[in-house]
C-alpha cells in the first residue's frame, strides 16, 4: 500500500472516528464515576480520596471553558483521547519508519478502549496519554540524550503521578523495559535522567502526603478494599476476557507482536527488547493478579 495511501486512510479514519466520540460525548448521560470527579472539581485539591488531583483540575479546566454541562465536563479528555493515535503514530515511525507508523496509528484506532478514549471523564485518558509521552520519550533517549526528550520524559511522569495510582504500574513497565536495553542501561549514567525521575519522584508526594494525613486511606481503598487478595483460579479466563475486549483478531496480532519482541530482543533494533520489557510487566504482570482479587478495579 502507497504511504500517501496509508496516511490519508488513517486521517480519515481518525476525523470520522473524532466525530463519533463528539456525538457520544454530547449524548451520552453522565457516568457516575464522572458525577463524583465532577464534585470533586468545585474544590480543587492536589490529591483526593480515590484519585490524584489531575482528573477534577482538567474537569475544572473544561467547565471554566464551556460552563456547566457535561460536554464540558468531558471536553478536555475528549481532546487528550485525540492525540492518543497521533502519539502512537510517532513512536512507530521513529522506530520502524513512516508506513509502519501510520499502519499502527490505524490499528490504535481500532482498538475499543484506547480508540473511543476520551468520550467519558475518566482518569485513564490523561494515565494513557502521560504512559505513550513516556514510551516516545525513551524511543528518542535510546537514539539520543537531549533536552527536549528529557523534558517530555518529565512531563510524562509528573503527569502520571497526578492521574493515578496505577501509573506506578507503568513506572515499573519503563524501568523493565530500559534495561532490558543496552543503551537503555547505559542511560542510567546519565545524571539528567536521574534529574527527570526526581521531578517524577516528587510528583507522587501529593498522593503520599494525603495519604498520610488520613491514615492511608486511599492506598487502602485502591489495594485493599478494591482487591481482598483472595486467590483463586479465575485468573484462568483473563486471556480470553482481553480478547474479547480488544477483538480476537487485535489480540492474536498483538500476541505475535510480543513473541516477535522475544525472538528480536537480542538484535540491533532496540524497540524489540525494550517492547519485551515492557510488555512483560503490564501483560504478564496483569495475567498474575488475576490469580489474586476477588474484585476488579
């Protein structure tokens, strides 16, 4: 397929897809996880019981904007959810060239949770969207040290902190991910790096902070009261539950992608090894809990 060919369907693809998630984001009756982030936005505060105080500042952003409705209310994920394919289309042409990136910009879009991202005012468009700054800033580390990817890389972490608790998750994901590369393991040398995972350190004091003035309750209801830690074997059924979520045939072909990860892990590319670190965390990491809660998050 011709590269302008690729580039126009993926455009195409994404302006009609933006307009669906308008719709819906205009038709649809608030959610009740939005309700309460939208309560939480009339007082604005650097963390909360349940969440970071990221999600009720963009909903405060979008409100001060739009006024009162929930159009408003979503505006802000509705606009970070759009850049999500552009950022996947970035990352997959620095790494395997412009056709590859504009192919994975297309298969993002048809992904049914990260495709339609952004239409509710949930805390995991600005978690994705701080996860993928990461991901694109460690593409550009790997080529070359310089400001502006140390910078983005900054901007990503401090922005997942203030999203949730599970960028965490993705924290550990990064780190595995860094040194299962060689230059990645040589960044480690580099004192702007440690400089960056300061400022990313430091973003999560706000959440500790709160935390420790209230007995821990939000590290409780986040680990505990959403997740009894009682084991069981239905953690059996997480590889088909994903399938269905992301259609059998995404699944299949992300699946093949991680195999080729592993077959390529030890060649000259470096996304392979540093897709297979990754991967290997939030997959296979998420496959174990399953064995674990009783309840789901």
């Amino acid at each position: 397929m011709p590269l302008s060919s690729v580039r126009v369907k993926f455009i195409a693809a994404w302006a009609l897809l933006l307009l669906a998630k308008l719709w819906l984001a205009l038709s649809l009756q608030p959610f009740g996880d939005e309700a309460f982030y939208a309560l939480e936005s009339r007082r604005l505060a650097w963390a909360y019981s349940d969440l970071p105080g990221l999600t009720a500042w963009l909903i405060r952003l979008g409100t001060e904007i739009g006024g009162q409705n929930i159009f408003a209310v979503r505006l802000p994920f509705l606009l970070l959810g759009a850049v999500l394919p552009w950022l996947v289309v970035r990352i997959a042409r620095r790494w395997f060239g412009d056709e590859a990136g504009w192919q994975a910009g297309l298969l993002a879009l048809l992904l049914p949770l990260s495709g339609m991202m952004g239409v509710l005012a949930l805390p995991d468009v600005p978690m994705l969207f701080a996860a993928l700054l990461c991901l694109d800033a460690f593409a550009a580390l790997l080529r070359r040290v310089g400001p502006g990817a140390l910078l983005q890389l900054a901007l990503g972490l401090a922005l997942g902190a203030f999203a949730h608790y599970r960028f965490a998750l993705v924290v550990v994901a990064g780190a595995a991910g860094l040194l299962c590369v060689p230059r990645g393991r040589a960044l480690l040398r580099e004192p702007g790096l440690w400089l960056v995972v300061a400022v990313g350190a430091a973003a999560w004091w706000p959440l500790l902070a709160w935390n420790q003035g209230h007995a821990g309750a939000g590290l409780e209801f986040q680990l505990v009261d959403r997740h009894p830690w009682n084991p069981h074997l239905d953690g059996f059924w997480w590889p088909l539950v994903q399938a269905v979520a992301v259609t059998p045939a995404l699944f299949l072909l992300l699946l093949a992608t991680f195999r080729e990860s592993w077959r390529r892990r030890a060649g000259a590319q470096e996304a392979w090894p540093l897709l297979l670190g990754t991967a290997s965390v939030s997959v296979l990491g998420y496959f174990l809990l399953g064995f674990s809660p009783t309840a789901s998050a």
